[in-house]
C-alpha cells in the first residue's frame, strides 16, 4: 500500500499524470485509448453528454448514480458491463445482490445513451465503454475534474452475482478496504481518491443507523461521529425509522464534486464508517490519514489524483478480447 510519502500522494496541484495507450485491434493483448471511437463513432462522446444533460434536468442525483455503476462493474470482474445484464436463466445478475439491489440506479439512463449511440452508429459503443464516458462526463459537469477516458473495453457476457458480494461496503473497515483495493492492484491513493466521489450523491439511512445506534455491536453510536453531526443524522434516521429515507452524502455541498467530502472527515462528519475509518482507524495514521489531510488542504491535489484514479480503475482487467467479449446491441442482455 502506498503511504502519504508516495509521488503520486504529493501530485503537484493541476498536473494529471496521464496513461498513455496506443489502440490496436481488438484482441488478448489490445490496449485501451482516448481516440478508440475518433473513426467509427466521432460523435460518441458528445451524444452520451446530451443524453446525460437531459436527465438530469429530472434527476439531479442521476451523475452521483453513474459514476457509482461505473465503480461497481469495475470492481467485479472488471470493467465490462457485467452489472448491466438483467436475470436470465442459469445467470443471476449483479443488480441484484445486496450491494446493488435497491440502491444501484441509472439503468434507465445507460439504455437512454445506448439508444441514441444505436441510432448514431450502431454496434460499435459498447456498454462498458458508455459506463466510462458517462462518469467522466458526470463529474465534470459536477463542477469536477475532466480526464481522457481510455476507451476499446468489449461487453461481457456474463454477470458474476457471487462477486458483487464482496464489492466495498459502508460497514467495512480500513483493512478490509485496503485489501479489496489492493486485490484489484489499487493502492491506498485510490482508495482514498475513488472513496471521494462520495462528495456527492445520496445513501439510504439503513447504511448509518449501526453508526447511530449500535456500533460495532456496542448498542452505542460511532464514538468518531461528531456529537451535533450525530444528532442531526439521528433526527432524519431514528430508531426503527424509514430505512430508506435519503440522506446528503456531503450535507456541505450535495451535488457539487468537489473537496469538501475531505473536509467534512476532517471534522469527523464522514458519513458512512467507511468514509470516516480513512482518517480514525487507529490503522489510518501514516496511510490514508495524511492522503485525507492533502486533499482536505488542496482540491486541486484531489482533483488531480481522482482523475488518474479513475484512469486506473478503468483498467481492471478490461475486456478487449472478441472471443470473450461483444459489443451489446441492448445493455441489458447478451446479443
């Protein structure tokens, strides 16, 4: 695990390290590029940001939902659109595993961009791929960082319900986080990046009342949590409350991407125990604690780190191989 001393921990503000890939054919060994769709689909990326823009006229949670489907599918399997796929026989999908049941969202707008790409340029954007623009395109538009999305990912067709199981939970702690980073090659600078998209979005108050009432099986509240922040989630989440009631992830700033996600750890108000847990773990202190500390201090280093983040969590195990993969036609279903 990378501690606070590492280069990429001290990215100088406003400068992206960038990935750089040359295309190829799409084959075992075919690498991922930002110019993958330049030829046979020019329009791709602009035809995902209309469709992006017009939903969330209705919807302004919709760009918190997109990026977190993006996350998700990377992390089981890689990023392949596994988390797409509805049930079929034989097949149990993703979507439908407690990680995701019920609380993954935005299905509708991914079959939105995929109907217009179909009608643009038909069998040549895959699922997989609008994933990836399409969480870009939401943190930008969230007053966020933009980075060149590395494109040429095929479909899978397949959904590994049994391995979204394990995806990243509220209720991990430190270690445990760490090491399902690390399984996925992700060093604690990601982990304390990508746990940054929780600076927008909202969470349901089943993921914080353990928090509240019974943490750690104590039958008390998360001693970390500030008191008059405790307070204020216990009104909105009372005992035996709606369980799904929604609250503000960053109650600083809801819907804007930006540092404040940090600062709010900072003052121990993270609002999930896996968001608090990279600063007050015991654990925490000379791994993800000083991270926390910059990008608090310095969003243009935050920005600069989610952005190649997200370049590296797009590069789990992507699926480039025609014999493996295919370019769906429906998101929601094999060809």
């Amino acid at each position: 695990m990378a501690s606070s001393s590492s280069p990429r921990a001290a990215t100088i503000a406003g400068v992206l390290v960038v990935v750089a890939a040359l295309c190829g054919l799409h084959g075992a060994a075919a690498q991922l590029c930002e110019d993958y769709y330049d030829d046979s689909c020019p329009d791709a990326y602009d035809t995902v940001k209309q469709v992006l823009i017009n939903a969330h006229q209705s919807d302004t949670r919709i760009f918190a939902s997109l990026i977190r489907l993006h996350f998700h599918d990377c992390f089981v399997q890689g990023c392949d659109g596994s988390l797409l796929l509805d049930t079929v026989p034989g097949m149990q999908s993703e979507k439908e595993s407690t990680p995701n049941n019920g609380s993954a969202r935005g299905f509708d707008v991914v079959d939105a961009v995929k109907a217009a790409l179909e009608a643009a340029c038909p069998g040549v954007v895959s699922c997989a791929d609008i994933l990836a623009i399409a969480a870009e395109i939401s943190v930008e538009l969230s007053g966020g960082p933009s980075w060149g999305v590395l494109l040429g990912r095929l479909d899978s067709k397949t959904s590994d319900f049994n391995g979204s199981l394990d995806l990243p939970a509220p209720t991990d702690n430190l270690t445990v986080l760490q090491q399902k980073f690390s399984n996925l090659s992700l060093d604690d600078v990601d982990l304390v990046a990508l746990s940054g998209g929780h600076t927008f979005g909202r969470v349901q108050c089943k993921f914080v009342t353990d928090r509240l009432y019974n943490f750690s099986g104590t039958n008390m509240p998360d001693p970390t949590l500030d008191s008059t922040y405790r307070a204020f989630l216990s009104q909105r989440c009372p005992r035996n409350g709606n369980d799904s009631f929604l609250n503000d992830l960053d109650p600083t700033t809801p819907d804007t991407f930006d540092n404040n996600y940090y600062t709010n750890i900072e003052a121990n108000r993270g609002t999930l125990n896996s968001d608090q847990e990279l600063k007050s773990s015991p654990e925490a202190q000379g791994t993800t604690a000083p991270i926390i500390d910059q990008f608090a201090s310095s969003q243009d280093a935050f920005f600069a780190s989610f952005a190649q983040s997200m370049i590296n969590m797009g590069n789990i195990k992507p699926l480039t191989d025609p014999s493996q993969g295919e370019v769906r036609k429906n998101c929601r279903r094999v060809n």
